[in-house]
C-alpha cells in the first residue's frame, strides 16, 4: 500500500511542479529549479498529500502543498549542498546545482525556490479558505525558517568548530530542527487543510523525524553511493557526532525502531485508514537511499 501510494503521490507532485514552472517559460533560471526539484523520494510530500486524505482532502487540493514543501526541500538542499556549506557534488544521482551551473545560479535558484513555495501555498487551488492558506504559510515559514530548519542547520554549523562534540540532547535538539521540523508540517498540513485536529499527527511526525534522522545517520556508516545517490562517510570523515557516533550502531538502529513503533501507535484511532503512514514509519529506517 504504502509504496504504490509513496509512487502516486510522487507522480502528482511532479506533474504539479512541471506545470507551475511551465509558467515561467524557457528561463535559465526556470530550468536550474527544474533541475533541483526533479527525484527524490517525495517522502515530505507523501506525507502532506496522505495525511490530507485520512482527514478527507482531495489530493487535487493537497498536492499544491505537498508542492510547496518539496520546493523548500529542494532550495535547502541546493544551499546545503554549495562549497560553503557542505560542499558537495552529487544530488539524487545527478550533479549539484552549482556543479551543473555555477554558484551564483545555485544561490539564486535556493532563493527562488524558497520564495516560490510560499506562492504556491497561497494559490487558489489548494482548495483552502484563505486563513487556513494563512495558517499553512505560517506554519511553513517557523518551520523552515530560524525557528526550525535553518536553525537547525545554524546549530550543525557551529557544532563542527565547537570544542567539543555535541551530546545526544544536542544532537537530538539540532536534528529535530534541521530535519524534523518540515516533516512534522508535512505530517500535519492535511489536518489543517481540513480544520481538524493535528495532535496525533504531530506526535506521529515527532517520532518519525527523528526516526528519519538515525536511518541517515545509519545510512552515511553502511550506505552505497550508487543507492543514495549522494556521498556517505562524510560525518565521519568531518569527525561530527552523530547518533551513530554516540548510541553506537546497534543503538542506533534500536532507537529508530523504538521511535517507529511509537510512531505506529500514535495512528491507532486512525485504525485501518492510516495503515500507509504506519508503512511509511517502517519505509524510514529500511530504506537504503
């Protein structure tokens, strides 16, 4: 269920970004962003689109914010990834923004996509009353913004010059900004889109964060290149603390199992309906890419 579903939603949102793009015509700066927002696994946006129909959304209207967050995915990637940052050459098996282009243009291109997001949030065919389009695009600038991801991001900055290496609470803490944060909006737009209540779901997005985090962490020991389309080793080339580093492998693996289990039963008063989201709690700690 839950990987034809992961597929259905992928081919939806692709085609939504195509078609929203298309309206900026044969720009340069239109083909860099169709470059940055092309594969991946659309987890973020499966979990918007799925989410949205366990509270009754048609996946017309939630695929524009299930859009939007894969744009602000992307821009954070094409930054994440410069030589500042980093400084890498390979994204979902392709060359980097500023490998394919230059620098400048994958600046630019983050920026835009950023921006861009919030304009897709607002557009018309989400569906939406307008305070509830407010509410999303709210809720996406604190959680992408110095209140989440790039705080997130902010914090394993400083912590590679740091004296010491982060602690687990600090790891923990950083993670669920870096990474955490655009999952649990993800997790939680279909409940706003349909006024209904988020709790359960924010819970289930809080385990599942982090669940994601180890399974990366996991991935960069024991990932194949080929598979991630990505580099792996680089934590421990940089030396960084990880959770890995700190639980040791086994640990590790038995924390992202622990979190998974709790992420299932937070979905119980769901009963059968959430049964993909339960998939997708499984799908984050046995994927290989």
């Amino acid at each position: 269920m839950f990987q034809a579903r992961l597929a259905d939603c992928a081919g939806l949102v692709s085609a939504c970004l195509e078609k929203a793009l298309s309206e900026f015509g044969d720009q340069p700066l239109a083909a860099a962003m169709r470059h940055a927002t092309r594969g991946g696994k659309r987890l973020r946006a499966f979990l918007v689109m799925e989410s949205a129909r366990l509270h009754g959304v048609d996946d017309a209207h939630s695929v524009w914010a299930a859009a939007a967050v894969e744009a602000v995915h992307a821009y954070s990637l094409v930054h994440d990834d410069l030589p500042c940052m980093d400084d890498d050459d390979l994204r979902r098996g392709q060359p980097t923004v500023h490998v394919k282009w230059d620098e400048a243009t994958a600046v630019l291109v983050g920026d835009a996509l950023q921006a861009w997001a919030f304009e897709l949030l607002s557009r018309e065919e989400l569906g939406a009353h307008p305070l509830v389009r407010l509410e999303l695009v709210a809720s996406m600038a604190r959680a992408a913004g110095p209140r989440g991801m790039v705080l997130g991001q902010a914090q394993d900055v400083a912590a590679e010059s740091a004296d010491a290496p982060l602690s687990l609470e600090q790891i923990t803490d950083m993670q669920a900004n870096k990474t955490g944060a655009l999952i649990a909006w993800s997790a939680q737009a279909g409940a706003v889109l349909a006024r209904a209540d988020a709790t359960a779901m924010r819970r289930y997005a809080r385990a599942l964060g982090l669940a994601f985090q180890i399974a990366d962490d996991i991935l960069d020991v024991q990932g194949n290149v080929k598979l991630a389309g990505k580099r792996v080793g680089k934590d421990a080339r940089a030396g960084k603390a990880t959770f890995v580093s700190l639980l040791g492998l086994e640990g590790a693996q038995a924390r992202a199992r622990a979190l998974v289990a709790e992420a299932e039963s937070v979905l119980q008063p769901y009963g059968g309906a959430a049964q993909a989201l339960r998939e997708a709690a499984r799908f984050v700690i046995s994927r290989d890419m």
